[in-house]
C-alpha cells in the first residue's frame, strides 16, 4: 500500500523556508509527534500515519533526522495501521506498513513474534475470552393450583332441534391461491454480470417466492467475490429491486482486458457495502435482466481514500432452470 503525503506538506516547508522559519522545526516535530500520539491513543492509526508522513518530509527539507521520540511514536503508527490492513485480507499492503516500521524502530526486529509477522502477512489475533460457566438453573417447585369448578350440565334440547352443531356453522370461506408471475417456477441461475463486481462476473443466482434471489458472483477481468440478497418488488415482468451486499477484492491487476485504472483504484481500497436500486425485466420465462446502480462504501474507515455511497454501474443476465 503506497501511503500519501498530505496535500499541503509541500506549501508548509516551501513557507516555512522563505520565512526563515527554520529554528522551529524541532517544535512543528514536537507538535506532529503530540498530534500522532494523540491519534494512536484514540485508535486512528491512518492519521497518526499522516502526521508521521508530514515530520518526516519536514526532516528531509531541513536536511536532519527525525528525533526518537518521534520515530518511536510513528514505528508505532505504521505498526497498528499494518494490523488493521492484515485483519481486512489486504497482506501485501500490511508487510509495507510494517516493512516501514521497522526501518523507523530497528529494535522491532529483535522481536520473534514481529519478524514472524512479516514473514508471513498475517497479523497475531486474540483467542476470544472464555465466557464463566453458568450454572444450570435449579428445578423450580411444582405450582399448586386450586381445581377447576365443575361443569354445569347442558339443558337439554328442546324436542325436534337439530342437535349437531357442524349444522350451525357457516362455511369457511374459499382463498384464492395469489396468481404465478412470470418468475414462478424458478430455482437455480447462471449468468454474466457487467460492473463494479471484478468488471466482467460470472454470477451464480437462487430466487425463492419470486421476491427473493441470493447471488454470488466471482469477477473474471479482476479478482473480485460479491455476494448479495435482492429483493424483487411485485409479480409483474418489470419489478423494482433493492439490494444489500458486500464486495471483496483479492487482487489490484487485471487478469484479462485493458487497462482500468479507475476500478483498481477502487479495489485498493479493499471490501465494500454496496446498496443496490434498479429494475429487473422477466424477458421470458427462463431469462432475466437486471439494471441498477450500486452505492459502494468502503468498509476500511482509516483509508485516506476511502469512499462513501460511491455510485457504480451494474448490469447482470440470468438464465433460470
């Protein structure tokens, strides 16, 4: 994972300069290394990483090493932030972070348990606590209860009364079964998608009730798995249908087609929510045509990048057995 300079770093030492403002840069690292310490103790490794990032440029434009402290608190930054990336499935991007680490806090190393993490990209997680052992609730004493009063005695009939009651009682009214749709029938589908999914997917759907389809989808252009429940509004041919469901990256580099710059991008950024809005037209009984747009969020708060309700296009056929 390549992490950003703030956008003004560069205006802040190029000012700093030309002010003469040199004797201070010692405080403004002080001030960075405080605000960075601030941000770990409130658990927002991503801004401790961006404040470390603009002590560091400052460094090189005075032509001096960073102090101690301040390594210290930004190896401790760079370390937090590659455990987050590593629990998301994103290791490549986590070995960077801690790479970086260590290159800032060389005393990392003489920890196994550290260069193990390197190593292997996964980052050492917690057994869950042990919940105490509950006792199991002791028998409770059987209720008393006063006996029923006893039932009087119906009158008798009076002479030439129907005395069956089934007689008496009105006949249940008939329901109507609701009427099938078009989609009525429909079980297992197999199709193509077009969009934020990998690009090009091969989806994998199951509709229940004609209102209900559970799909999985694994991307062919980008290594990508989605999957989602969407829930068709009527029994007509042309429904609404709202979605939910998550998307997951595996990779950043097309396996086929041309250069899509703005969708790895995308993927870089790791999981996402999606909702999903659009119509879905029954052509016949077998086939069905999905068209909508889904509004991306990306799951990883601490990305500098990360996007919110991000519209992308989706297209998808199916073909029903």
């Amino acid at each position: 994972m390549t992490v950003r300079p703030h956008p003004h770093a560069l205006a802040l030492a190029m000012a700093a300069l030309v002010l003469g403002a040199a004797p201070r840069a010692h405080a403004d690292e002080a001030q960075q290394r405080a605000l960075a310490q601030q941000a770990l103790e409130a658990g927002r490794h991503g801004s401790a990483v961006v404040q470390c990032e603009l002590a560091e440029h400052e460094a090189q434009q005075a032509q001096r090493p960073l102090e101690l402290d301040t390594r210290k608190v930004c190896a401790q930054a760079y370390l937090g932030l590659g455990d987050k990336l590593s629990t998301i499935g994103s290791a490549a991007e986590a070995r960077e972070c801690w790479q970086k680490a260590a290159q800032l806090d060389p005393t990392l190393l003489d920890d196994a348990a550290f260069v193990q993490r390197m190593q292997t990209g996964v980052s050492p997680t917690p057994p869950p606590p042990r919940l105490p052992d509950t006792p199991p609730p002791a028998d409770k004493p059987p209720e008393h209860r006063p006996p029923d009063p006893p039932t009087p005695p119906e009158p008798p009939a009076a002479p030439g009364a129907m005395t069956d009651p089934s007689l008496h009682r009105a006949a249940d009214p008939v329901v109507p079964p609701p009427d099938p749709g078009p989609r009525a029938g429909r079980k297992l589908g197999v199709g193509l998608g077009l969009g934020f999914d990998g690009v090009t997917a091969l989806t994998l759907g199951w509709l229940r009730d004609e209102h209900v389809s559970f799909e999985v989808s694994v991307g062919l252009v980008f290594r990508t798995l989605d999957t989602r429940v969407r829930f068709l509004g009527f029994r007509r041919a042309i429904t609404p249908v709202l979605g939910v469901g998550m998307m997951t990256p595996f990779g950043r580099d097309e396996r086929l087609g041309p250069e899509l710059g703005s969708f790895r991008a995308l993927y870089e950024l790791g999981q996402h929510l999606h909702v999903d809005l659009g119509l879905s037209w029954a052509a016949s009984n077998h086939f069905d045509v999905f068209a909508g747009v889904a509004f991306l969020t990306s799951v990883n708060q601490d990305h500098p990048d990360r996007v919110i309700m991000f519209p992308q296009a989706a297209v998808q056929a199916l073909y029903y057995f």
